[in-house]
C-alpha cells in the first residue's frame, strides 16, 4: 500500500492476513472422503467372515476391496495427523478452551 506524503512516496506494509493453506485442506478433504469411503466398506459387511469378499478370495472384486481397505486405512491417521496440525497452530484462549468445554460437554435431550 502506497502512503503519499508531501516529499515522497512511503510503502507501508498492508495487514498481514492468516495465510490459507490451501494445500493441506485439500488433502485434507480428500482423507476425509476416502476415510467415509473406508467405513462404508467396514460396514457394508463385505469384509465379514461370511460375506462375498472371504466367499472367494481369489476373485477381482476380492483382491480389489482388501486392497483398497489396507491401503486407505492409512488415511484414518493422515486424517488425525492434518486435524492436529491445525490444532496446533490455533491460537488458544481462555475464552475459547471455556467456549470448546461448554460445547463438548453439554448435552441436548
């Protein structure tokens, strides 16, 4: 930002904004997906004993899920890991730790 003055032009430095990083939170989200992904999976009972991945190991479909669940089990932690970061990096008050605690621990009928 540029300050005139009556003998010369003086910069002065613009408020510094909280730089995003944008980055991150897209790995973020995208964890976060394949983490949805990952439960639905869990859940869905194709990985029970009796379901149709343990029915024929052997099959594509088989291979492809356990696969697919060893290797974006890991998404769980990257996940926490870009959670705690932020975490870390927040600047923490007494209002907001008191506000975090009320909200956590109140409970609605």
């Amino acid at each position: 930002m540029l300050k005139r003055s009556k003998n010369a032009v003086e910069t002065v430095a613009a408020p510094s904004k909280k730089e995003r990083e944008s980055g991150i939170e897209l790995f973020r989200i995208i964890a976060v997906l394949i983490f949805i992904a990952v439960h639905y999976v869990i859940n869905s009972g194709l990985l029970a004993p009796d379901g149709p991945v343990y029915a024929d190991p052997l099959s594509w479909r088989s291979i492809y899920l356990l696969e697919f669940y060893s290797v974006t089990k890991a998404c769980v932690n990257v996940f926490v890991m870009i959670t705690a970061y932020f975490m870390c990096k927040a600047k923490i008050t007494q209002k907001n730790s008191l506000n975090y605690s009320l909200k956590s621990f109140s409970t609605k009928p």
